[in-house]
C-alpha cells in the first residue's frame, strides 16, 4: 500500500495545493470537513490537512493520527488552533507571501471608493460620457484624509507604508504598540475613530475582533467617514454599517469581506455608497501560488519530522528547531 502520509483535503482548495498533494503524499479529497465523509480506517491514517474551510475541534478529535492543519490564507480564524495546539497538532498559515498584493488591493479599493472609479467606468461603457456629458465630480477624496489602520500587523504596515507616498495622516490602533514606527498609536478603537475619518480594518476575525466595528464606531468617524474593511466580514457589525450607510451617518464603505461570504446582503448590493468586491485581496496568480506552495511545504516539512515553516502564534511553542 502507499507509504506515503496521508494528507486530507476537505473542500475547494487551489489547484496547486492539490496536484502538489497529489504528487507528494497520499491525498484524499471530501466535500466538506465532516468526518461522515471518511471511513473510519482512513480517519485514523490521516496525518495532515490542507484546507481553506472550517476545521473544527470535532473534526479534529475524529482524526486520531492528525499532526498538522495547514491553512491556505493567512487567516486561520476558521481553524480551532487552541484546541488543535492542547492535542498537540500543528496548524500553519501563509503570512508574508500576501502582505503586498493585499496592500495594494486595499489602497485600490479605498481609490474605487473615494472616487467612484468603478462607477465612472460604467458610465462611459453605458455611453453615458457622450449623451450626458462627464462623470459627476466625486464628493469624496483622499486628500486631506487622516486614516486609522485598525491593526498594524504585516498587511496593516505594507497598507501605511503605501500611504504614506500619497500624504495622508496615519494613526493605528493595535493591542500592543509598536516600537519600530512612529505613527500615532491608540490604545482603544474608540479613541482612534474619534481622531480619523478613514477607518481600514484587516485584523484577524474570530471572538476578539468580532463586530468591534459598530455604530458607535462608525458614527465617531463622521459624516465624511470612509470605512474599508479587508481584514474579515464578522469584524463590523454589517447591519450597523447598512444604516450608517443608508442615513449617511458615514459617507461610504469598501468592502473586500463579509459576514455570510459568499452571500452578500442585498441590502449591502443596493447601496450606492458601497464598494463591494468578491474577496479578492490577495487574488491574483502569482501571489495564490506562492500561498499554495507554502501550504504544502509546511505539510512536507512537518510530516518529515522537520520544523514548520509558518506556525501560527497558538503553535509556536510546539514547533521543532529549523535544520
Ligand atoms: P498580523 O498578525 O501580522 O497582524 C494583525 C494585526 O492586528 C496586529 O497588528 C495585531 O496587533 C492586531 N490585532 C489583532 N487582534 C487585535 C485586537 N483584538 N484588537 C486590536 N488589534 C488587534 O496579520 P496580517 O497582517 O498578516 O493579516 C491580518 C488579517 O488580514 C488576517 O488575519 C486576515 O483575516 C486578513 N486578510 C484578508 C485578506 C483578504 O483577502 N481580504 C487577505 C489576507 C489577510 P496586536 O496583536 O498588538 O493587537
């Protein structure tokens, strides 16, 4: 039988995670990560998992044998890496292989938003431009703006740096400040909203982050507030911002996540002051391949008994010394 370790994929994966799976371990693929889909002889062979869906801590414990989970995104609120880390599991992630795309992803669709790029182009391609003359000018621009980056990690500070070249103020709220930049730290996100009025969130999600954007918030930014959010959808309470939005309590919203992907609220859909884009920040090819190769190399090098190469906080401690 095939000696190689096999490696579990449950769900949609990029198609190089799976042909590089395929060639260098014993792969089985599932629908979804539910153990009903597996024979029980085949739970207790699996060693590792590639994936970019839930993996809960049941799934976990129905895999006697796991060692590693390996994430395909830097995210890994979908992952229960508490419980993975006290039963001993690995579980990576694919950090600093994005951090760029999605930084310039972002400074994009703040542009699309401020200045209703996306929708002057609608305008021309409908034949507008020639019928009724030019595009409205645009109530909004990034000039003299002062933004709050809501989590200055390894996109937050790829995001500011960026900005930084096109003259805006920068503040950021973290849990922890920053010793290596001088931007204006905030120790709540109360006191930054209050100081900014563009507010760009890409922390994490799960319980710490979750709907930390709320009315409260967004109504500190004011009347020109300009939220932008590519971080995660549970992050801003999505049925605050619709009424911000609608009541122009905030000027506008760009919006790369969402808090029922792929469903988006028609609510969300109909607002013409929102700038939606399918969760694309980092969703170019070159960047999902580099991701897709970190994602096997960590199950490679992990399953050989060598050090993973991308541990995510919560697995650090249980890493082996590199080579
Ligand atoms: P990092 O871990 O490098 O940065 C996270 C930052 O958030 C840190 O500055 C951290 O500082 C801060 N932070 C974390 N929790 C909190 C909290 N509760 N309150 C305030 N600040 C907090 O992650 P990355 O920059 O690599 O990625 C950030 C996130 O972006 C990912 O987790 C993912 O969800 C999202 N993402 C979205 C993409 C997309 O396609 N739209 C693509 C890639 C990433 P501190 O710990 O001091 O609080």
């Amino acid at each position: 039988s095939d000696q190689r370790p096999v490696v579990l994929i449950p769900g949609r994966i990029h198609p190089r995670v799976r042909e590089r799976a395929e060639a260098e371990f014993d792969a089985v693929f599932i629908d979804a990560a539910d153990a009903a889909l597996i024979d029980a002889q085949t739970r207790s062979r699996v060693k590792g998992i590639a994936a970019m869906t839930t993996v809960s801590a049941d799934f976990i414990d129905a895999l006697p044998n796991l060692a590693i989970i390996a994430n395909f995104g830097v995210g890994y609120d979908a992952v229960d890496a508490p419980h993975a880390a006290s039963r001993g599991i690995m579980v990576t992630n694919t950090p600093d292989v994005l951090s760029d795309e999605v930084a310039d992803t972002t400074v994009g669709l703040l542009l699309n938003t401020l200045r209703e790029l996306p929708k002057a182009e609608t305008y021309l391609r409908a034949g507008r431009w020639a019928k009724e003359g030019p595009y409205r000018l645009t109530p909004l621009t990034l000039r003299g703006r002062t933004i709050g980056v809501f989590g200055l990690g390894r996109i937050g500070l790829a995001i500011a740096r960026r900005l930084e070249a096109f003259g805006v103020g920068i503040h950021y709220h973290t849990r922890t400040r920053r010793t290596d930049v001088d931007y204006p730290w905030h120790e709540t996100l109360a006191g930054m909203a209050k100081a900014v009025d563009t507010l760009i969130v890409v922390v994490p999600g799960g319980p710490a982050t979750d709907k930390a954007v709320n009315a409260d918030i967004l109504d500190a930014l004011g009347p020109d507030g300009v939220l932008i959010n590519v971080g995660r959808g549970s992050t801003v309470d999505e049925t605050a911002l619709i009424a911000a939005l609608t009541e122009r309590r905030i000027a506008a919203a760009g919006l790369d996540v969402f808090a029922n992907e792929p469903h988006v609220q028609q609510a969300l859909i109909d607002l013409p002051n929102a700038c939606l884009l399918p969760h694309v920040a980092s969703a170019s090819v070159s960047t999902r391949n580099a991701m897709a190769d970190l994602v096997v190399d960590n199950l490679a090098a992990w399953l050989a008994g060598g050090a993973a190469i991308t541990a995510v906080p919560e697995c650090a401690a249980l890493n082996r010394k590199p080579e």
